[in-house]
C-alpha cells in the first residue's frame, strides 16, 4: 500500500487528516454546508480552524444543527443560553454576527435562488484549482476573496472579511490548495 502524503498543516492530530482527507478542498453546493462553513469560519476570526474542529459537534447542537432559518429568528433568551455555553466560543458579537449573517443568508437566497449560486458565481461556478508547491504558497487572500468579502459585507454580513472568506472558500472547495505533491489534490 502507497503511503498517502497531505498537506502539512493537516498532521497535527487525527481529528486535522480526517478534516484535510474528508472534506477539505471538495466542492460544496448545497446551502446548508455552505451554511455551516460560514458559521465555523466566522467564529474561527481570529482563533485556529484546530480550536473550532474540536468543538465542532458542539456548535452543531448550539445551533440546532446550522440551520439558517431558525437561527435568524433567535430570541434573547436564545443568545443567553449560547452565551452561557461552554462548548462553543461564546464570543457575544459573533454570536449576534450569526443571527445577522443567517438573515443575510436568506435574502441572498431570494435573490438568487440559492446562496450556492451567488458565492460560487464569484469563480464561475467550477473550483480554482492551484498548484502550490509549499504551505508558504498558499495565499491568505486572493482578489476573488476581497471581491466576495466586499460584497458580503455590502449586504450586511459581518464577521467575514477576505480572510475568512477565502478560508470558507478553501474548506467549501471553491479553491484547492491541496499541495502539488498532496495524495488527496484530485479527490
């Protein structure tokens, strides 16, 4: 059996190969895991992808399973509940960014039809696909990512600056940065 190579950043634990082999860099499409990635990488700003892969699970039952509708329509009562809860980074302005971003999240889904649509028209609906040769190739932002950002935060999301964007971007496969020597560039 072939030894499988990643990219570097993902060997730090199991948790970190199983994110880099499973998910990371594969298109997404469908609004709810696009959804979900928003969220994660929203609250991320500023944290490590590491700290938010750990509590993962947590934040999925926190809001109740990223389900946009319901949480564009959390009470106060709700964000206590979230502010008290340990299992996820209780960060009161990111907690408030996600019940905006989930009511953003809709209007763009009148507009277009689906969310989907709108950000992966920003790379024309196919995956950019990148040949770095090292971790230090890989860029942080791109035009694309400053382009999408400036547009989000033209229709009131919060907490998604090009950073976080492109790091959505690269998790939702609308980029692959997998190295060129990575096993896993062409799954």
């Amino acid at each position: 059996m072939t030894e499988r190579i990643r990219c570097g950043w993902s060997e730090k634990d199991d948790l970190y190969r199983k994110y880099h082999d499973e998910e990371w860099g594969k298109p997404v499409y469908d609004d709810e895991t696009l959804f979900e990635f928003l969220i994660l990488e929203s609250f991320q700003a500023g944290l490590s992808w590491h700290t938010i892969l750990k509590k993962r699970y947590n934040f999925k039952k926190a809001f109740d399973n990223f389900d946009f509708q319901k949480i564009a329509e959390y009470s106060n009562e709700k964000i206590l509940e979230l502010m008290a809860d340990s299992g996820i980074i209780r960060n009161k302005l990111k907690i408030l960014a996600t019940i905006n971003n989930a009511q953003r999240f809709q209007e763009v889904q009148k507009e277009f039809g689906t969310f989907s649509k709108y950000i992966w028209g920003f790379v024309d609906g196919k995956p950019l696909i990148h040949h770095p040769q090292t971790l230090q190739d890989v860029p942080a932002t791109t035009e694309i990512s400053d382009a999408l950002a400036k547009d989000l935060k033209k229709r009131g999301f919060k907490f998604l600056g090009s950073t976080v964007v492109y790091a959505h971007m690269q998790a939702t496969g609308m980029v692959n940065d997998h190295l060129v020597d990575c096993s896993f560039k062409n799954k």
